[in-house]
C-alpha cells in the first residue's frame, strides 16, 4: 500500500483495536475445490436473515464461485480493522455518508464504470455518491442498492376522520398543525433526547431549502452555511410551536410509543421507525408524506439517501466474480426480497412492490425526485445533531446567529484538511469551480 494511502487510513480508522475471526480469512481465495471465493462484508445487522438467504441462493446457484458474506456487529469499526490491516475483502456493503467518502478518498474502491449493471441505477442515487467524493473524481465507486426515505409519518385513520389534506406547501403545513391544535390534538412529536433525532426534520427540511452540494460550496469557499441554513434552522424551530412540551425530555422510543398511541396525528422521522412504531401498534394505519418545507410545491424533494451501497475493493483480484456477485444481488426478485424484509426503497429502475407506508412519497420514489441527507457530510467530530440540539434549546434574541456562526466556525476547524485539497483541486482545475 502506498504510504499516502496508509496515513489516511489512519486517519480514517484511528486507533482501533478490535479483531474479528473474519480478519484471518484473505481475498478472492481460490478453495482446493477451484471455485473463486468472493467475500463480502455488509453493515446492516437488521438484515442479516435476507443475506444469508442471498447467499444461500447464490452459492446454490453458481458452480464455480463461493460467495461468503459476514455481518458481524459494529460492522464499520471491524471494517476499519482490516482496512488498516490491509485484510481486505472483495466487496463492501455500507451506507453513503462521510464514511464512504473517506474510504474512497483514500483510493480502497475500484472504478467500477465498466460494469453494466450500473445502468440499471437510478440517476439520482448516482449522483448522490459524487456528491459524497471531498474532490471530483474520474469514474464510478459504488452501486447503490437500497435506500431509505424521511419526511413525516402520519396516523392514516385520524387524517381520514378528521377529513384533514396533505399539505405540498410549507403555509399549508403551517396551517395543517393549527387546524390540528385547535381540535384538541397534538399535531407532532419529535423526541429529541437523543440527539441524532434532531436530524430527522433537519435533513428533511433542508433538502428543500438548500443546495444539494452546499457542504462542497462552503469547502471551495463559494458559500457559507450562515447564508445556506437560516431558514432551514427557522423552521426546524417553528416545529417546536406545535410539538409535546419539551421534547428533549423524551426519548426515540417514547416518540415511537406515543405516536403509536395516537398521542400526535404526526411524528417527523424516517420510515426506518415503523417496525419500532408496529412493535407497539401493529395495527396502526401509517402513511407518510414529504416534508413541504419549501412555499412552492415543485421544489420539494424527498429526503432519501443511499442507505446500503456496494463497492468493490481496489484490491480484489477477481473482478468478474464480483461483478457476477452484484448482478445477483440486483435481479428483480432479489431486490424485492430486500424490499419486503426491510420495507426500503430500491435504487434500481423497475418497477417494485413497495410497503404500504410509503405511498405517500412513491410519485417522488418513482421520479428520482429526491436529495441526500445533509448529515451524510457532516463529520462525526463536529456533532451537529448535539448543537441543532443546543439551539432548539436556547431562547436567547440572538440564538439562530450564533447556531450559524458556530456551525461556519466548526465546518473550518473539523474539515480543515478537505477544504485545502478541495481548494488545491480548484487552483488545478479552475473549469470545475463554476
């Protein structure tokens, strides 16, 4: 491995120690039976059931490779382990955030542009992972294969009873929580407590409000996130206005019980929270909606993001093999398997059976009509969820100013390094900073 490459993977992976039985095994082996062993490792603990049934089926079905796929707990630090080890596996499964952008800055994935099934992707979530790349990079890293969607959930039977519409303007849905209010009825719950939830209206409302690429304008010094995210930071508050009272003080798990509960007609957070929400109420009619936070209903967009991607590893000596693995893994009653294990939207074009609860947004599914969540860019270090928390909380004349200038005060100091190779690339590459 090239010395560059070893710091950043040091960087990326810091000081883990950890050590898995599957950092022995190597990659692409060849067994004593000739068939080309092709691991994989994926991330998603709550679907390890469908991938064993995947590889199950594949390994029935192919003679002449062995697919192994490992879904160990804390799946990203063992990942980190090997990496650092330079004990890799043919293929990863991990979500699109900064975690992927640090991997692929540091040149472990191969470009994979010569694979055909990458036509098959739908162009939005391709465009969402070049946005994830710190700077331009030639070619294609990663297929994306399932995603997730955020907006706002909504108990069904109580709309219909109280002939209430779904808003597709952010005065609409202003209007909607009154109507909601005056009848005695908590329009929202948030459940703030634990921090990341904060996130959830956050990234759902700023995907209307401000550029899909605003964490690389403010990196190549074009914008500032004082300018980018004042409205955005304006209505995440409003929400409070029409919300349990101090809703720092209950928990993710108290959100899901009480809108399972019929305690809020409305609960801002992904479709990831159904099962916990069904675990209380299985019964529960639920439909969801995109959040509306703009005034002009054709700039909605829904707030998905790429959830589970696949990338090959630079390393991997068999190529063909792995590309044989992905075609498996994207054959349309695969990806409906995953679909129905998992209630996700799939990245690929075609036409899927999706659950019930996201009927709401499937016109914008079906369209492409969507943007990544903004936290995807957002360094860990930097905890914005902990200071989204901090501003809700505060009541200061003066809050949101400050909000602003600490979030523009931070991006520089936890980003220092990717603003100046971004900027570097921009000096060499002036025809990309238009």
């Amino acid at each position: 491995m090239r010395r560059d490459v070893k710091a950043a993977l040091c960087a990326v992976c810091m000081a883990v120690t950890a050590v898995s039985p599957f950092l022995l095994s190597g990659c692409g082996e060849a067994e004593e039976s000739g068939k080309t062993v092709i691991e994989m490792l994926q991330y998603k603990q709550e679907a390890v059931d469908i991938f064993e049934q995947l590889e199950e089926e594949f390994n029935a079905s192919h003679d002449d490779i062995e697919l192994r796929i490992d879904s160990p707990n804390d799946a990203t630090t063992i990942l980190k382990t090997k990496l650092i080890r330079e004990e890799y596996p043919d293929i990863i499964g991990i979500g699109g955030d900064i975690t992927y952008s640090n991997f692929l800055d540091a040149d472990l994935f191969m470009d994979i542009s010569d694979y055909p099934g990458l036509a098959d992707i739908k162009e939005s979530y391709l465009e969402i992972n070049k946005n994830l790349e710190f700077v331009p990079k030639e070619g294609v890293y990663a297929v994306p294969y399932m995603a997730n969607a955020a907006g706002i959930l909504y108990n069904k039977d109580m709309f219909e009873e109280h002939g209430w519409e779904i808003p597709t303007t952010w005065d609409e849905f202003v209007a909607l929580c009154e109507d909601i209010q005056s009848e005695g009825i908590l329009p929202l719950y948030l459940g703030f407590r634990d921090t990341w939830t904060c996130l959830a209206p956050w990234n759902a409302i700023a995907v209307d409000l401000a550029p899909a690429d605003i964490c690389r304008q403010v990196n190549s010094g074009t914008a500032t996130f004082t300018d980018a995210y004042r409205e955005v930071a304006e209505k995440t508050k409003t929400l409070l206005n029409y919300a349990e009272p101090a809703p720092v003080s209950y928990s993710y798990n108290d959100a899901c019980t009480a809108f399972a509960r019929g305690e809020s007609a409305m609960y801002t957070i992904g479709s990831y929270a159904v099962p916990q929400i069904q675990s209380v109420n299985p019964d529960m009619n639920i439909d969801s909606f995109v959040f509306p936070a703009s005034n002009t209903a054709e700039e909605n967009l829904l707030n998905s993001g790429n959830d589970l991607e696949f990338m090959v590893m630079a390393a991997c000596e068999h190529k063909e093999a792995a590309y044989e693995v992905l075609n498996f893994l994207l054959e349309d009653e695969n990806v409906q398997q995953y679909l129905d294990d998992q209630g996700a939207v799939p990245c690929k074009k075609g036409d899927f059976r999706l659950s019930s609860v996201l009927d709401g947004m499937k016109e914008y599914i079906e369209e492409g009509k969507s943007a990544d969540y903004q936290d995807h860019y957002y360094p860990s270090e930097m905890a914005v969820d902990a200071m989204i928390q901090t501003y809700l909380l505060d009541d200061s004349s003066d809050a949101l100013d400050k909000f602003l200038t600490r979030f523009d005060t931070d991006w520089v100091r936890y980003n220092r390094d990717v603003i100046r190779k971004l900027q570097d690339y921009l000096e060499e590459h002036p025809q990309d900073a238009a």
